[in-house]
C-alpha cells in the first residue's frame, strides 16, 4: 500500500492544535493473592505508581508518538499536583503546553485505577469536575486558540465532558477554522452533539452513532444507514464510525466505505478513539486522502488496543501493521 506508506513518511513536522478534556492516568499497580477479611473484595499488595496523560492529552500524545509538532488548549488545576505532573509528562513529550489554562475552581481531571500486574482492573477512582468552563477561564481558552489556530493543518477537540468543550468556544472555533480553510476533527460525546455543527469530521464509536441516530447498528447496511444519518443531524462533511472488532465505516457525500477491523489480540480499548482521531487527522494533514486516512487510523487502533492503558503508536508499528496485512 505505497499511498499509506508515503503518508507515514510526510507525518513529520505537520502541526496540529488539539483542544479538548486534558487528564492524568494514575495507575496503581499490585499483586491479588487473597479476598479481603472485611469485605468481598480483593487485597492488592503495592507494587508501584504509573502514570500515564490522557484524554485530550493522548491524543496530543498520539500525534507526537507519530511525528507531528503539537499544541494542546485545555483546562487544569491551579497549582494541584496532578496539573504539575501532567505538564511534566507533556514537557518531557515535547508537547507545547503554553495553552492549558488554570481554573482554580476545579482540580485537573484524575482517574486512579487499580490493577494487577496482569493488567486487570479492581476499582476506579474519578477525581474531576465536569461543570462547563464559563467567565474568564473559558474566555481565556478561546483566547488560546486562536492564538493557536493560524500555523495549525488541522485541528482536533476530543470531548470527554468534562467541560472544557463549550458551545461558545465550538461556535468561535467552527468560525475561524472555515475563514482559514482548517479542518476541524471531534472525538464527540452525544450530549454535546449540537456544539459540533459545522465541524469536518466527527468519529463516534457505535454506541455513540446509534444513541445520535435512535438505530441499531449491527450490520454494515446499518452502519452505513447511521452514517447518513448522523452527517444529517450534525451538518458535519464526514463521519467515521469506530465498531470495535467489526471495524470501521466512513460516510461523506460520495458514500459509505467500511474498513475490517484488523486481526489482532486486544489487551485493553482504553484511548483507541483518541489513536483513531490522531492517525486520522495526521494523515489528513499529510496529504492522504479521507479514505486512507481513515484505513491509516484503522491500523493505528490495531496496534493501540494490543496495549495496555492510554498507549501511543510509532511510525514503525504503523508500518509494521500495514506490512503485516499486506502479506
């Protein structure tokens, strides 16, 4: 496939904004040998701390894993040590953080998860709040990104609800993205559905496709009359939808292309959607055209899930996947 190959190979330098839900991932990881006396519930002995950014800042993540230059608009914490240690992580990523905006009525979004060292979940601890950003902080990210928005090919909001994604700031994005010729990607949540009108290219997960078109999706005629669907609500020129191991379908105004999902064993789905939006948006800027942007993507879920927690993938595992459907 010399179209997807030569893609990977413009993915250096190409600039993308991201915007959206920033997160910590902290993971907790240690050994189960027996159930607690108190409770039905598992004895995790400690082992140790990983920590790991997520939400928007995966998929910032992502696209630097894959060779884009990036920078990130979204909201933390005054002070908290979580925003410091999110900023650290991005830092040493080498991901522009000059856009995250404090909000000192809000701590930076956390999930504490605990696991085994094989990888199984016992609990998760959510420390956040999802009350719309408003007032000074949410004028001050729209600030951000339009200081942000001129040297950027393409722009990426990933919406985890967690309110750094507004009305007002879709609204003014939308705006200045179309003046400028910028495509604007969404990672969405459906209760937000009417803030992306106007965006590009929306990518629901099938869940999120049937809850926004009342449909049932369970067969590619049914994806597909979904995607027809949704692009008519939303008013989007495009929409993938991720189906996990039924792959992907793509809908614009030239029709329906569903894509198989590759063979591989999955570890854990968590951040495949911010991986999609990622290879999906970089491919785009990399001058693919929507169809082999959204198979690149395809191939980049492949290897994500294989992964344990929020992962990134490299040029070389992309490539690695591609070679290894092609033979």
């Amino acid at each position: 496939m010399p179209d997807l190959r030569g893609a990977i190979g413009r993915f250096h330098d190409r600039r993308i904004l991201v915007i959206g839900d920033v997160m910590l991932d902290h993971f907790v990881v240690g050994q189960v040998e027996r159930l607690s006396p108190e409770a039905p519930v598992p004895v995790v002995l400690f082992e140790r701390d990983e920590f790991r950014i997520g939400g928007a800042a995966n998929v910032a993540h992502n696209l630097r894993a894959l060779g884009a230059q990036v920078e990130l608009v979204g909201v933390i914490g005054a002070d908290d040590r979580e925003g410091e240690r999110l900023r650290r992580e991005l830092d040493q990523l080498g991901i522009a953080d000059g856009g995250l905006v404090k909000d000192p009525d809000r701590r930076t979004t956390t999930k504490l998860r605990v696991v085994t060292r094989r990888n199984q979940q016992v609990a998760r601890i959510d420390y956040e709040s999802d009350a719309e950003i408003a007032g000074d902080v949410e004028r001050r990210v729209i600030d951000e990104v339009a200081r942000r928005l001129d040297p950027a090919a393409i722009v990426v909001v990933s919406d985890y609800l967690k309110g750094a994604v507004t009305a007002l700031m879709m609204a003014r994005l939308n705006d200045q993205a179309r003046r400028r010729g910028v495509k604007v990607l969404v990672d969405p949540k459906i209760p937000h559905l009417a803030y992306y009108a106007g965006s590009s290219i929306i990518t629901p997960n099938h869940h999120e496709a049937a809850s926004a078109t009342h449909l049932r999706i369970r067969t590619d005629e049914d994806a597909a009359r979904a995607a027809r669907s949704f692009r008519e609500r939303t008013g989007c020129e495009a929409v993938l939808i991720t189906r996990g191991e039924q792959g992907m379908t793509l809908g614009d105004e030239t029709g329906e292309t569903h894509l198989p999902a590759s063979a591989r064993e999955v570890a854990d789905v968590t951040g495949a959607g911010d991986t999609v939006i990622a290879a999906l948006a970089l491919g785009l800027a990399a001058g693919a055209t929507l169809v082999d942007a959204a198979r690149l993507a395809n191939y980049a879920a492949s290897v994500a899930v294989g992964k344990f927690g929020p992962a990134a993938v490299t040029p070389a595992e992309l490539l690695a996947a591609i070679e290894t459907e092609s033979v």
